[in-house]
C-alpha cells in the first residue's frame, strides 16, 4: 500500500497527577482545546488493536525493533457514527498515521466475519487490513480505553495531550456487542500519560511550558501495557 501520510515527532512521559494539574495550568496560557473535545474539555477513546498468535506487535516492541507497525480500530465517546480503522508506523521518535473511515457494518463484519468481501472494499487500508489478517494471522487482540484531554498550537502543529484512567479488556476477543468488562491498565490508577506531536519542530514556547523537573521523557505504549495480562 502506498503511504500518504507524513511523519511526526512523538514524545511520552508518564506523570503524576499533581504534575498533570501544574502542566495543564501552564499550557493553558497559550494552547487551545481541541474543538472534537466535550465541554468538560475531554473525550474517551476506545481502540481495538490487531496482533498475531505470536505477538508479533507486542514483541517488536518489547524488543525496540525501530520501525514498526501496528492496526486498530478506534472510536470516541462510545459513538459507532465515527469508527476508523488506522495502520500506526513507529519509527524511533517518529510517528506515521494512515486511517480509513468505516461504518459501523464494516466494524462488526471485521471483528465477527473477516474475510474475502474485505478486497472489494473501496478503502485501501480495509484491503490491506485483510492481506495481514491472511498471511500474518492478525487478530483483534484487546481494547485500550482511556480519557483523553488535547490541546493544540497551531505553529509546528503541536498536540498535547493527557491520557488517563488507562484500561484493559483483558482476555475478550469480541469487542462488537458493546459490552466489555475492563481493569486498569497501568501500576497506579492515577498514572497519567502525557503525550506531545509536532511536525518539523517543537516552539520554543511550548518547549518551556513542559520543562519539568519531574517529568522525563521515557518510552510508554498503551498496548504494551494493556497486554501485560493477556
């Protein structure tokens, strides 16, 4: 398949709450709320990611193999009118997208009866989706809930964003009857991920705002976390 996206920059630090509340009061000052943001100024995503019988996403990571991807499925607020499916690239620090629009039939053929009707599909990425499914075995692996407070800047087109109360699906494989039994995902329930996606570069501004005595940047991946029971 051939890429249209582009890569950008991707920063992780996990931090506590009482960082979280001094960040968010700096960032505040000059950044915006993103506008698909409820009014409390969050949304809840859900992702159903895609791995083989060997784990290969999972152990790619856990190995730091450099370039690297990964499929899921995403939605927001429980909402079935907006679902994508999205091919995520890692290479090092940097980050690629590729995502396709599907309805909710599409969401429930492929997570309960994956199969040839995937190739006449007009999205390319729903092709390609099918093509790993048949010669990686890839399977819906588990559910990543957690809530999510963004903010943008629009020079370098900056996204922060603090993800927290991180959830796990644990053994489930059928994600599309809407009822899902999860446990937290991280070692502290309050845990909070704070995640920072620029273009070419960060600005300056926003480079202060996160400085931090506390806050380092480390490697984190929600999946890898929401595998770590099953």
């Amino acid at each position: 398949m051939e890429l249209t996206g582009s890569y950008r920059h991707e920063l992780k630090y996990q931090i506590s709450p009482a960082d979280h509340h001094a960040l968010r009061q700096r960032l505040r000052a000059v950044m915006k709320h993103d506008s698909h943001a409820g009014s409390d100024g969050l949304y809840t995503i859900r992702s159903i990611y895609f791995d083989n019988y060997g784990d290969k996403a999972l152990r790619e990571k856990i190995n730091g193999v450099p370039k690297r991807e990964k499929f899921r499925i995403r939605y927001y607020n429980d909402d079935f009118s907006f679902i994508t499916l999205e091919k995520k690239i890692k290479h090092n620090d940097l980050c690629m997208k590729i995502d396709a629009p599907l309805t909710a039939e599409d969401y429930r053929r492929i997570l309960q009866k994956p199969g040839s009707w995937m190739l006449e599909h007009p999205q390319p990425l729903v092709r390609e989706l099918y093509y790993k499914m048949k010669t990686q075995r890839l399977r819906p692996r588990v559910m990543v809930s957690y809530v999510r407070e963004p903010y943008i800047y629009d020079a370098g087109n900056v996204r922060v964003t603090f993800d927290s109360h991180i959830r796990t699906s644990l053994f489930q494989r059928d994600f599309s009857d809407g009822a899902i039994s999860d446990i937290c995902a991280t070692d502290t329930p309050g845990d909070i991920i704070l995640e920072v996606k620029f273009d070419a570069f960060l600005p300056e501004i926003i480079r202060c705002l996160l400085q931090s005595e506390e806050v380092r940047q480390q490697a984190f991946s929600k999946y890898g976390s929401c595998r770590r029971f099953g």
